[in-house]
C-alpha cells in the first residue's frame, strides 16, 4: 500500500488543486496570479504579467504552458529571496480563503460543501445540472458569434471590443488596444490571433477580479441589443428601395410593401397591404403585425 503524502506535502498539492481553476495540471499568469495576490502580490495585469513570465524563465518554463505541480512545490518550499516560501499556518489559511469563495456544488441528493474536490462533485452531479448549464452554454455561444463578425471563430481586438462595450468599457481606441493585449497576455492569446470560444466562456464564467463575469440575463440583454442594432428599419429600408427602383407613381407606401416583401420571405403582397392599411400605413408597426 503506497504511503500517505506528508501533511504538509498534502497542503501544498491542496492548494496547487484550489488555483489551478482549469483543471489541466498547470497554473497560468492568471491561475499564478490567484497565489502570487495570496502571498501579497498587489500590483496590476501588466505587473503581473512581467513578474510571472520573469519566474518562468527563471526556471525554463515556457509561460504559455504553465507552472506545474513539482515547481509549485518547490517554489513554495524555498526559503531563498527567489522563492516563495509558506509555513504550514499560511497554506492552510490560503486553502480556507480559496474553499470559502469557491461555490457550492449540487449533488444528486443534497448539497456538496464548498471546496469539494473536483473528481468527487463531477461524478456525484446529475445529469439535469449538466442540462441546466447547456443554455447558459448556448447564450455564451450566441453572444461570441455575434461579435465574431468576420465568422473565422476568433475576435479580434475590434470584435472583442463590442463585448467589452456591453460589459461597461467606456475608453478610446487606445485605451482598449492596451487592455486587449494585457488580456491576451495574461491567458498566452497572441493577440493578432485573437481570442478564441474556449478563452471567450472562461472569462464570461469567471467571478474573479481578473475576470468579464455576466449573469444570463445580461447575456439574454446583450443578445437583445445585437438583435435591435442588426435589425434595420422597415421605414429606413422602405425609403432606401424606394431610392433604388424609382420608376414613376411609386410611393413610400408602395416601397414599404416591397421591402416587408424582402424581410419576410413567404407573406403575400395583399397580407403586407392589409397590415399597412390597418395599421395606418405605418410599416414598423405592419412589420411587427
């Protein structure tokens, strides 16, 4: 029977498990981050990005893949200037901090306590929670396509911007084209590349400061406003074949007819002609008739 690890030894994988939120065996810059601000790292995105590519070289890690578990320990067993040495009080606290923000789980049954381990809440989990979560899945990959306006499946620093936008960004081009590439950095995007679905739900999901956190209902807002902005005016789009097939005696009335004809593929000419008629030949208000 192989022996039990060390307590201490144990902390440390504990709190390696807590940070590594991707579950894939490596801390990146912002899995790292979560440690370094645990241990009294205050600085901002960029400082962070600096110290933790600084680290990585240091030991010939190569910074998009990740600190893994036999590093961490060693880092956090070093008592050098270079090392980031915890006692056994400090780990412990910095588990109780990580599991006290970490949601409950529900399990088939009853509620899972915070902090419990991944392998044992994924198994216990029903198969209507996986189903519960599939819509909010669906919103996050409505929102990412309706800011992927190229459709080549990555956005931009332009398309990324939209969402930012939405979530309360308010600065110039400038400004954005910092936080962009900071935001690339800090997840291993090259940002001419952009980023990707995978990174876009992780940030969307993400309630850390690091994160772009939105509630389903500021997704289902967001969508709503995609939807209001791609929408043209029927009146607008009346005018406009109006302008585009001039031919003597035609009206904007007669344009309107035309145009709900175009949006609204399979309505008959006299349907489109009752609805402006009852509804004062208005042709929003027929087109939502």
């Amino acid at each position: 029977v192989a022996e039990a690890a060390p307590p201490r030894a144990r902390r440390i994988q504990e709190l390696f498990g807590l940070c590594d939120r991707g579950g894939d065996g490596r801390l990146t810059v912002l899995e790292m981050r979560v440690f370094g601000e645990l241990t009294g790292f205050d600085g901002n995105a960029q400082e962070w990005t600096e110290e933790y590519e600084a680290l990585c070289a240091e030991h010939s890690v190569d910074p998009a893949i990740g600190i893994g578990l036999s590093l961490f320990e060693q880092l956090v067993n070093d008592e050098s200037d270079t090392g980031q040495h915890c006692s056994d009080a400090e780990l412990r606290q910095m588990i109780d901090k990580l599991e006290s923000e970490r949601p409950a789980v529900r399990a088939a049954g009853g509620e899972v306590a915070p902090g419990a381990p991944q392998s044992e809440t994924s198994a216990a989990a029903p198969a209507a929670a996986e189903e519960g979560s599939a819509p909010r899945a669906r919103l996050i990959s409505e929102v990412f396509e309706r800011c992927d306006k190229d459709l080549d499946g990555r956005l931009t620093v332009l398309e990324m911007r939209v969402f930012a936008e939405q979530t309360g960004f308010d600065g110039n081009d400038g400004d954005w084209a910092e936080e962009f590439a900071v935001l690339c950095s800090e997840h291993g995007v090259v940002a001419s590349a952009g980023v990707g679905p995978e990174l876009f739900a992780r940030l969307v999901d993400d309630e850390s400061d690091v994160g772009q956190y939105c509630s389903d209902e500021e997704l289902k807002e967001m969508l709503a406003t995609f939807a209001k902005k791609d929408r043209p005016s029927v009146t607008a789009a009346s005018e406009q074949v109006g302008e585009q097939r001039p031919q003597v005696g035609r009206s904007v009335y007669e344009g309107s007819v035309m145009a709900i004809q175009a949006m609204l593929h399979g309505v008959s000419e006299d349907l489109i002609r009752l609805a402006l008629e009852e509804n004062g030949g208005d042709p929003d208000r027929a087109f939502e008739a």
